[in-house]
C-alpha cells in the first residue's frame, strides 16, 4: 500500500453563495472511503484566498490506481459547516508513472460547487511516500546469479555468460 502526503497551501477566490468568504475555511481529503478522511486546521484570516501549508496523509488502496483523491472546501458559519466547493483529483495525476517516488509536485485545481458552477482554485503539493520494503533474513542475504561451475566445496565460484549471438544478431565483442 502507498501512501500520498497532500500539502493544502492555499485558496483563491472562494465564494458561498455570491458573497467572498470572510474566515474559517477548512479543506477535508479523503481516498476512495470516507472513513479515512482528514482536514486542515480552519484559517481565521485570509479571506477569499485563505492559506493552510497543512499536510495531509492518505493511505492509497492497491486498487485506487484508476481512482480519485476527493478534496473539498468547506465554510463555518453559524448555521453550520457549507461546502464552498471541491473537486475529484485523480490518482492517475500522483502516480502516472511519470514521478519517482517521494518526488514533490505543485498542482492546482478548479474548485466546483454543489450547483456545478466554479467557484475558486485550491493549491496543493503532493509526495507519494514509497511503501516500506518487505524485510526478513533471507532478503538480507546475498545471492549469486548464474551457473554453478566446478565442484563448489572448493572454488565456490558462479559464472555468468552473456550471449555473443542473439536471435540472429551478431554483437562486436
């Protein structure tokens, strides 16, 4: 299982209804089941164009790879949490295949609210952590490769041909 550190860095132009939100914006990711699901410290000051610099973590299941992270802006008023907006970034974006792994990338991304419309933009950077390697004392062991020649109680040597002809192909060595 992989697992993608998401920095919210920031919000820019950010509407609840027509008017700009003041304060107390707050940003919430979830991977594929809203059990695991995180958010950002709420921003006090910033406006319309609050800023975070939070990191989030998600474990990514095996088979999100075709998947969406979710992330969405929400408002809190005195009536309650309101969505300002979100969006459904693929997973296919942090993991194409394209990135090494714990390599830092800056995306940004419309921000849709439930009526459709656009309302704002959300940055975030994104590393994908690498899974921790399997260990046990066989893995730690070194391992020859190729053929064994001799009699190995007492060379204990292991030879390693590479072909000088190949399907018809000739190489110059």
């Amino acid at each position: 299982m992989q697992s993608v550190e998401i920095t919210v860095i920031s919000c820019e132009n950010l509407r609840v209804g027509k008017k700009p939100v003041k304060k107390n914006a707050f940003v919430t990711a979830r991977a594929d089941s809203p059990d695991q699901c995180c958010q950002t410290k709420m921003s006090v000051e910033g406006g319309s164009n609050p800023t975070w610099n939070d990191k989030l973590a998600l474990d990514l299941p095996a088979g999100l790879r075709n998947g969406f992270i979710t992330l969405e802006v929400h408002c809190r008023t005195s009536s309650g949490n309101k969505l300002v907006g979100g969006v459904n970034v693929p997973v296919s974006d942090l993991l194409g295949g394209f990135m090494p792994i714990n390599h830092l990338q800056f995306l940004s991304y419309r921000l849709w609210d439930s009526k459709g419309d656009r309302n704002g933009i959300v940055n975030i950077s994104t590393r994908v952590k690498s899974p921790q390697p399997y260990r046990c004392s066989q893995a730690l062991q070194p391992k020859a490769i190729g053929v064994p020649v001799g009699e190995q109680k007492r060379i204990g040597g292991v030879v390693t041909g590479v072909p000088t002809v190949w399907l018809g192909h000739r190489y110059p060595y």
